[in-house]
C-alpha cells in the first residue's frame, strides 16, 4: 500500500523538533532509520563513534515508536544494505511513497545522493531547511555576500546583536566583545586542581546491545569502548548540560586551551555529541550559560568564551562549510602529500605530545579544540601530511564529528588547506608552545628547544622549516611578523641544518 511521505531521519538528526517531522500523520505516513555499514567504513570509523551513533539513533526510534508513530528501524547485520541509498531505494519501492521528506543532512555527500535519488526516481525529495541551527544557510550566505574572506569574529558579533545574547542594550556585556586574553592560561608546574568529575552515562540495555554489535560487525577498527559513557538520550543530554553548568562552566575559562597528562576532560563541557546529534539545542545551552552568568555563578570571561564557541565558531563553521563545498574537500593550499604516519592509529611515537593526545583519542573518542588544533593538526600541517588523509582521519576517530564541522575545522582552521578563506594566518606553532601550555614536554624524549640532532623536537624542526620555506607569503601578514623575529637571528648554516634535519624526519614519520 503506497504512503503519503516516507520520512527519513538521519543519524544526526535526532530531535524530536526534527523538520522532517514536522505535520508527520501516522496514519498515511512512515519513518525510516538505517544503520548502513559504509558510514562507518567510508572512513575508518572509530568505534566509540559508531557506538555513539547507533545507540542514540535506537534510543529514539523507541521514542518515536512510544508515540505510536510507525518506524522502519533497519539494524546492522538485520538487513541485506551496505550503503544507505540502497536502503532508501528498498524502502520506495516497498512503500511506494508519493513523496520523500528530509531535514537537510550535515554533509554534502549525502545531500547529492538524496537530490540524485530523486531525480533518477522521479520522485518529490523535499529537503527541509535545519531549524537545529541559529543561522539558517541562506542566512550565512546573506551575511557572508560577496566577501572573500570571512572571519568568525565579525559574525560572531552580528550574531550576538541579532539574538541579543551577552547583550546590555547595544553594547557587549562587560564592554567587549571576548575575553580571549583572560581565557589562555596554563596549570603551572601543580597542574589542575579541584577538578570536579564529568557527566558520564552508563550504558543501559539498548547501549549494551549496541556495544555488542560494534564489537561483532567492526572488531578491526580503531578505538575502545571500555570508556563509552557518552549521553544517548534526550533526557542524559539534559543532565550533561546541567552539570556542566553547575559543576564545569565556573572554571572553564581560565584554562580552556591547557592540556595536562591523564586529565581527558578538565573543565570542558563534553556537550558537543550532544549537540551535533541534536539531543541538545544549542539556544538552551547558551540560554543556560548566560542565565548562570547572570545569576553571578560563573565569571563572564568563562561564559562568553564559551558561548562564542555555541553562538560564533560552530554556527559560522557550518556556514562555511556549505558555503565552500564541494571545493573545500579538495583543497590543498601547500601541495602536501605525505600519508598519515602509523602511529596516528596507536600513538606509538616517542613524541609525548602527540602519544598523549591520541591514546586519549583512541580511549574515548574525544580530545578538546586545542588538542586537536595545536598537537595533531599543528604537527599534520608542519609534517606536510595530506589534508584529505588529515581530514578522514579527524572524521573517523572522534565521537562528535560530522563532516559539517570537522572538515573546515581541519582542512581551514588547523591545515590551512583552503589558503586562509576564513583564517587570518596559519596556525602553527613549535613546541616551546606545547611546553608552555602542558606539560607534555616533561615526558618526552625530545626536546622543545631543541632544533637539530638527536633530541631536537621534530615539532619545534618542523616549524622552523615550515616558516623558513613560507617566508615570503608569511612575512607579507602582519599577524605573522613576531614570528620571523627569531629567524632572522639564524644564520644560513642554522637554516641550512634545520631543512636537513626536516626532510630526514618527513622521510621517516612513521619512526619518530
């Protein structure tokens, strides 16, 4: 019997204020949810992402079928579709839909396909603008125009004026606009203290099931699940935001870009696969930060460093993102073409820095912006690795990535593959950076001072190189002029060494 729509949800889409469901009618309508094993192989998916995904995407099927709303819930191994287009395509010629109705996905990937689905099938795909969002696509695109260059900091603002967020009147609150100078500092040499524990979730039946599975369909992929703890529901997401608010955001501030050994999570919000799944709207989450600034139980710099990542950077990301692709993919602004080092899958490097912040990648999925922008992408734009391979990597091994915001964070913001279209330089640093904002350095085997022979930091190497080899495009942005200081200050056998030295490390990544 043929149906009015066939409604399609997508892993990311799990709100119950999904537009896809909205004007939803049992009785002539159906939804259909798939677990296709190509989106976790496209990339070599981790498997706390695959987890994270599956068990939300089941918990809310229940929800949905609690409302007696008729669901097609194809699970791994239970169906004959590698890929979801073939489950769409099953499931049209099943039901005989008149027409197909989606939210409009978070990758443009799946975006063609739908839209090609439709246009092979004859078939009405009618894709719903995403309400999740604060500014809608065309939005972006009108505030973006015919600029050439976008920077967040000026959407940021117009965003904060428009939905009068951090607001007193006309003016900022606090009379600025960030607190980035009070929001950089590191530990010291006692490192963290008093850090409160962080929101985690046990996993229920469905959870434990979906472990399982994991385990059983994808044993060869990287990562662990003994740490899986993540928010999958609704309701689990609520009480992450409330206990950060409570528990995290009062310290988050001071030290959001410092990194410590064996401390994962420190005072970040771990609200991220919350939100990218949508079980979060990120109006509540910033309405809730700045209820508790203004209630004075958390400083503003903490609040609007936080916010400015909710409201500024993650809106202005997506767009962005649609706003480049397909070309931002493609993007490769220095030519490099090195593969991914083996070690990215294990951490086995005597690099203290980079085995650190992927072991904890591996262990739960997640590592906060400055691990992931300062060591990896910092070491991946300097060792000239591939910013295809970079980005695939990015995607697989992280519980909140969704191409939407993994690709431009790392083929524009850490790579600078796009050639600066939305960064005002690169951002690369040696490891005297790593040092000053960690303490990494500590552990390792190589020394951040150091810039040739046996203990020279391949980082700090790699760096001096890099700029060494950009000079001329480097030295004409002013934003980089402190940087050259020092290189001015070598002399040619130095530079001469430090090239040597790097292209003897690029030749043996793999051992380092």
């Amino acid at each position: 019997m043929s149906i009015r729509h066939l409604v399609l949800v997508l892993g990311d889409q799990l709100s119950h204020d999904n537009p896809a469901l909205a004007g939803f009618d049992p009785a002539c309508d159906r939804i259909l949810m798939v677990e296709a094993p190509a989106e976790a192989t496209h990339v070599w998916t981790h498997k706390a992402r695959i987890a994270l995904f599956l068990s939300a995407m089941r918990h809310f099927a229940a929800e949905l079928a609690e409302r007696g709303w008729p669901v097609d819930y194809l699970r791994l191994g239970e169906h004959p579709h590698d890929k979801l287009e073939a489950a769409w395509r099953a499931a049209i010629t099943q039901h005989a839909p008149a027409g197909v109705v989606v939210c409009e996905p978070g990758e443009w990937r799946l975006e063609q396909t739908l839209k090609q689905l439709g246009e092979t099938l004859g078939l009405p795909v009618a894709l719903r603008p995403d309400s999740h969002f604060l500014a809608s696509r065309a939005a972006f695109q009108r505030w973006a125009g015919e600029r050439e260059t976008l920077l967040m900091e000026h959407f940021y603002r117009a965003m904060r004026k428009h939905h009068q967020v951090l607001m007193d009147g006309k003016e900022p609150a606090g009379g600025t606009w960030n607190f980035d100078k009070d929001n950089r500092q590191a530990f010291g040499r006692g490192g963290p203290a008093g850090l409160p524990p962080a929101a985690r979730f046990a996993p229920d039946a469905i959870t434990r099931a979906v472990l399982a599975s994991v385990e059983t369909h994808f044993a060869d992929h990287p990562g662990s699940l003994a740490h899986f703890a993540w928010p999958v529901t609704r309701a689990d997401a609520l009480q992450a935001l409330t206990a950060f608010i409570r528990d995290r955001l009062p310290g988050f501030g001071a030290h959001q870009d410092a990194m410590w050994t064996d401390e994962p999570f420190l005072w970040h919000s771990l609200l991220a696969p919350a939100l990218n799944l949508k079980l979060l709207d990120p109006r509540e989450v910033i309405r809730a930060a700045e209820d508790a600034w203004r209630s004075g139980h958390a400083p503003l710099a903490a609040v609007e460093g936080f916010i400015r990542q909710i409201l500024g950077w993650r809106e202005f990301i997506r767009g962005v993102y649609w706003r480049d692709q397909p070309g931002m993919g493609e993007a490769n602004h220095f030519g490099h073409t090195r593969p991914l080092p083996a070690w990215f899958w294990t951490g086995e490097t005597r690099m203290n820095c980079q085995r650190q912040v992927i072991r904890q990648t591996l262990s739960h999925g997640y590592a906060h912006h400055i691990q992931r922008l300062m060591v990896t992408g910092n070491f991946a734009l300097l060792a000239e690795l591939s910013p295809q391979a970079v980005a695939a990597w990015f995607l697989a091994v992280y519980v909140d990535a969704v191409e939407w915001v993994e690709l431009p964070n790392v083929a524009g913001m850490a790579l600078y593959a796009n050639g600066g279209r939305f960064t005002s330089k690169p951002y690369v640093a040696s490891g005297a950076y790593i040092k000053r904002m960690s303490n990494y350095c500590a552990g390792c085997s190589y020394s951040p001072e150091v810039k040739t022979g046996p203990r020279a930091c391949p980082v700090s190497t790699f760096y001096w190189d890099f700029l060494d080899r950009h000079a001329d495009m480097l030295a004409a942005n002013p934003r980089c002029t402190l940087m050259f200081k020092p290189l001015a200050r070598m002399d040619a056998a130095e530079r001469a060494a430090i090239r040597s030295q790097a292209q003897a490390l690029g030749e043996a990544l793999d051992s380092l």
